[in-house]
C-alpha cells in the first residue's frame, strides 16, 4: 500500500501565456478546474504549489490548499519537492503525484492510472503515455515521444528514452509523453538533488536527467493525452471545450 500526496505547481510567469493559472475558464480560473480534477480521482489530499500570493489566494478562497513557493525555483519538479517539505515534514506520504497546472481538460482516471505504476517496486517514477494518431503528431517537436514497449504480461512498460524526434525507428505503435508524474518520495528527493544532465540539456526534456541517474520510469497507457494549455489560441480551444460541458 502507497499513500499518495497531489501536488500541482504552478506559476503566473508563463513565457507565452503570462498569468495562465489564473486565466478564466467557463467563470473559473484554469488552476480550479485541475485542483477539481484532482480531487475528483480520490487518490489523496491535494495541495497548490504556488509561486505568488495571488495563487494561493484564489485557491484558498475555493476551499482548496495552497503553499506559497519559492518563485526563483527552476522547474515544476523543485516547486512540487519544497511543497512537500512544507506540508510533509515527517514523510507521511511516500508517492508525491505531480500534476501539472495547465490541464484543465485532465481525466481524473488517468491520475489513478499513473498511481498504479507504483504497484511494481522496481520503478523509481511513474507517467503516462498515449498512442500517438498521426506523423504529424509523431514529427511534432512540442509532443515529446517516449520509446517503450508494452507487452501482454504488465500493463506497464519501462521508458528506455524520451525526445522531441519520432522515436522509435521502424514499424508500431509510437507514443506520446505526458508529463503527469508519480514520485516515491526518495526518487523525487534525489532528483531535484541533481544537477541538469547532459541528454536534458540536449533535448530540453527533464526527466532525462532521471534516467542517466539510473532511475527507472514506468509508463501507464491512457487513451488520449490530455488537452495542454500554452498559448491563447489553446486557452480559446479550452473555453470552448469546457463551455460545452
């Protein structure tokens, strides 16, 4: 048995999408619609990782629970860690899932599907794959591949490598990276413990770092991947498909 903590980072300070956590959705800010997404899988307590005030304010007002992060931390990992140290001093939870903040369209489902990924010990960390549909998509430099291989024994598979590129070469089925994340609390420790390697610099992909530490990374198949919100013209596209719910 696991006990997993939520955590979803987030941050106003979006390149292309300045303020997006707080960017109105349907009447409801983006962050509250992942923090309901969240609550809904039922998977244990879930907390903001907000990096200002503003954040934490709104999700307070929400009956939600935020914790005010350090902003200068460089990446969602870092935010997600010093969360937990905040609110778990003591270790009480040992998978941290980390979900990230512009999903508002999430299936609640697919948080238990990573968590499951924790039910194999010999996996450090655990994230979610979906088949990839198109070459357009597979040549998509935005949609991270993972080259995994599921076979009939596990519903799991272990990620041998991430890129931007259409990997692997040849015949069957690519898939596409989702960055929903479950930790054991030792793993995620260490990760952010590192420093940026070689292959992630590279290819400007976080969890590469995980794996040329030697860690080992569980992929779970879900059958889409989750709408992502990054530019205004995918904030448009989620007004609209959430305004038709």
């Amino acid at each position: 048995m696991v006990s997993p903590l939520v955590v979803i980072p987030a941050r106003l300070a979006s390149t292309r999408l300045p303020g997006k956590p707080l960017a109105d959705i349907s009447g409801k800010p983006m962050i509250l619609h992942v923090l309901d997404a969240a609550v809904r899988a039922n998977i244990g307590p879930v907390i903001i990782a907000a990096a200002e005030q503003e954040i934490c304010d709104v999700v307070s007002r929400a009956g939600g629970r935020a914790v005010l992060t350090d902003p200068q931390l460089p990446s969602g990992s870092d935010r997600t860690w010093q969360a937990v140290q905040q609110v778990d001093p003591d270790g009480q939870y040992d998978v941290i899932i980390n979900l990230q903040g512009d999903l508002p369209t999430f299936n609640p489902a697919d948080l238990r599907e990573v968590l499951h990924v924790m039910d194999t010990p010999g996996f450090d960390i655990g994230t979610l794959v979906a088949p990839v549909t198109s070459e357009e998509e597979a040549s998509a430099p935005s949609v991270v591949k993972t080259a995994c291989h599921f076979s009939d024994e596990s519903p799991h598979a272990s990620a041998l490598y991430f890129s931007r590129q259409p990997i692997p070469w040849g015949d069957g089925p690519r898939w596409h990276h989702v960055g929903v994340y479950a930790w054991r609390r030792a793993a995620l420790e260490r990760f952010v413990s590192l420093p940026p390697s070689g292959l992630e610099k590279r290819e400007s992909l976080e969890q590469l770092r995980a794996l040329e530490a030697g860690m080992r990374i569980g992929c779970a198949r879900i059958a889409h991947a989750p709408f992502g919100v990054d530019t205004p013209a995918d904030l448009e596209r989620a007004r609209q498909i959430l305004g038709a719910q």
